[in-house]
C-alpha cells in the first residue's frame, strides 16, 4: 500500500469487520510474511501453517492494533508465532527423547532411576499451581529469557525472578 492514509483506511476497515480489506491486507503482506516464516524454518509446508496462523491471529488481534507502523506490528506478531512454533517443537523433541529413553531402559533395564527421577518430577510439578508450573516450564524447558518471561507476563522482572524463585523452592521440598 503505497500511501499511509491507504493502510489506515483499510486497517479501520478490518476493525469493522470488513472482508474486502482483510483480503488487501493479506494481499499486501502474504508474501513478505512467507519469506520471514520460509527464512527462519526452512519448510514450505510449515511456513504455510504459520502464514495461515498468521492471518488467523490478524482477524483475531487487529483491534489491539494502536497506531505506529503497521509492519512492525504485523512482524511483532508473526516473531510471536514463530516462537511458539519454535517452543512447541521443542518441546515435542524432549518429549520425544524422553520417551525413547524411557523405552530404552524398559528393554535394556539401565537408566531406570533417571527415568523414575522424570516421572516424580513429573508428579511433583503437577501438584504445583499452574502460574509456577508455567514459569519453570517456560525457564526449563522452553528455555525462555527472564526478560522475555516478565515481557510475556507484563510484570517487572523481579516479581518473575521472585515468583520462579519461591516455584524452584517449593519443587525442591516436593521432591525430597
């Protein structure tokens, strides 16, 4: 969209619920967004999903939209959900390892404490509430910046510091 008025016309237009400007919106941008998830993935398909996921989010989100430049917003957006793709094949990948492991001390009967050690942890973090949860999972396993914890939070750092500090205690005398 060549003129600023333009995109703040059409971007009013699809706060309304306007079809035809959500279509010039994805007009416009589609193919920048493929290259940026294309880039970073390496995958067509997943690139694909993300773009799709994308627009999906755009419908969803374009009322938080305050002003400023539209393509950072759009690209703020599009980091975001490349990240949780990014987290939940991670994720996926530990999951996957684990189990191996698991199944791997099943058949040759090594690492079994390793594996009961996981299955306790497993339990004890269960009995923690959710936001504790949340934040050790983040930390750990998705292995999440303090800063980008307190950001997603929109908390001060040292309230997240504090809260995964108190979490990690807790944990520990769960699992004595």
């Amino acid at each position: 969209m060549a003129e600023s008025d333009d995109l703040a016309q059409v971007i009013t237009g699809c706060k309304r619920g306007d079809d035809e400007c959500f279509s010039r919106l994805v007009d416009e941008y589609a193919g920048r967004c493929y290259g940026y998830f294309c880039r970073l993935t390496g995958d067509r398909s997943v690139s694909d999903d993300l773009l799709s996921e994308l627009f999906v989010k755009l419908v969803e989100k374009i009322g938080s939209y305050k002003g400023g430049r539209f393509e950072s917003w759009l690209f703020k957006v599009a980091s975001n959900i490349f990240h949780d793709w990014l987290r939940d094949k991670q994720r996926r990948r530990r999951l996957l390892e684990l189990q191996k492991d698991k199944i791997e001390s099943e058949t040759t009967g090594t690492k079994r404490s390793d594996s009961e050690k996981v299955d306790n942890l497993q339990r004890q973090l269960g009995k923690l509430d959710a936001d504790t949860r949340e934040l050790i999972m983040l930390r750990f396993y998705s292995q999440v910046s303090f800063k980008e914890m307190a950001e997603m939070r929109s908390e001060p750092i040292g309230t997240t510091l504090s809260k995964l500090h108190r979490g990690l205690k807790k944990l520990r005398e769960l699992m004595e």
